[in-house]
C-alpha cells in the first residue's frame, strides 16, 4: 500500500471509502443497512468515534470520522471486523436472501485469497485513508460523498438518499447523527 494511504496524523479527521469483496451489492435490505447502522452508532457511543459525514451504498460506505482515542487505523479495522461478521450471519440466516449462496460463495473466493482471511471475506482490505487537512479539502470530500448516490442514478439530489448525512445537514437525524460541532464542514 502507498504511503499516502496510511493513517499518520492519530487525531486528524480522515476520509475513507471501503468497499465490498468484488464491490458486490450487498446492502440492499434494510437489515443489512441496520447492522451498519447500529456498529456506528456503536463506535460513537462507546469507542470514540466522531462521525462528520457518511454514505452507506449498495457495495461500499464513505465516511469522514476522527478517533477521539487517537486511533484511526484500530478503529476502522475493529468496525469492519464487527460489522464482516455480523452481516455475513445476517446473510446466512436470512430466509429472504435469494442470492445467500451466491453471496457466501463469492466470500468464501475471497477470502481464500488472502492468507489472513480464515474462511469468507466480507470487505475490501484497503481503505485509503485521506486526511482532511483544510475546510476546503472538508467540503470537498463532504460534497463528493453526498452526491455519490446521485453520480449513480439512484436519486436527483442527495437530501433523498436515506443513508447519507445530507439529510442530517437539513436537521433529519432519522438515520444516524453527526457529529457536526467543533469543526467547520461548509455544507454545499
């Protein structure tokens, strides 16, 4: 991996997109979006983590968070650690899940790739860690995560996209709440 996809700066605010194995379209019930959901609520409560904006797509997730601990890479790596187990129980045990076998197929050649994987695979092991150095680079990335599900054709404007922190700029927490005090994030 590149030096400039590493987590240098412990208690900066970083950008990071971490997909799927194969960038296959996982989230497309709500109870897998749930247990996105919940992990990160999770991580704010009791781990230390500051969400300023997020997008949980259909094969990936986009945030901008900080480590309150210090720890960016450990944090990212527990909550994908947590959240690869829990969906890939979700996805076993759903009796609604048409492509169960497909899916746990498609993980299973996944992680048989890679020598640190016991069984199945759920994420991409990469994250490309960006650190958020000035409000401009902010409002950039926040403006690029927001308009990802428009770039993909699945709304008009990003305020519809139920899983992204657009909403929450419009005073909607329904979903999940940022943590938006304390740092400039120039909304669009």
């Amino acid at each position: 991996m590149s030096r400039k996809y590493k987590f240098h700066n412990p208690t900066a605010a970083y950008f990071v997109s971490f997909a799927t194995v194969y960038w296959i379209d996982v989230f497309t019930r709500q109870p897998y979006f749930s247990i996105l959901e919940r992990a990160i609520a999770h991580c704010r409560n009791e781990k230390g983590m500051k969400v300023f904006a997020y997008c949980l797509m259909p094969s990936h997730v986009h945030l901008i968070f900080r480590s309150t601990n210090g720890d960016p890479s450990g944090l990212l790596r527990d909550f994908k650690g947590f959240t690869a187990k829990k969906l890939i129980k979700a996805i076993e045990e759903n009796p609604q899940e048409s492509r169960k076998e497909w899916l746990l197929w498609m993980m299973e050649r996944a992680g048989k790739m890679k020598s640190n994987v016991s069984k199945r695979q759920f994420w991409q092991h990469h994250n490309k860690p960006i650190e958020l150095w000035s409000n401009q680079v902010i409002k950039q990335k926040i403006e690029y995560i927001h308009y990802n599900p428009v770039e993909q054709g699945f709304v008009t404007d990003p305020i519809a996209w139920k899983y992204s922190s657009a909403r929450n700029y419009v005073d909607d927490d329904t979903i999940l709440k940022i943590d938006n005090d304390g740092i400039d994030l120039g909304f669009l």
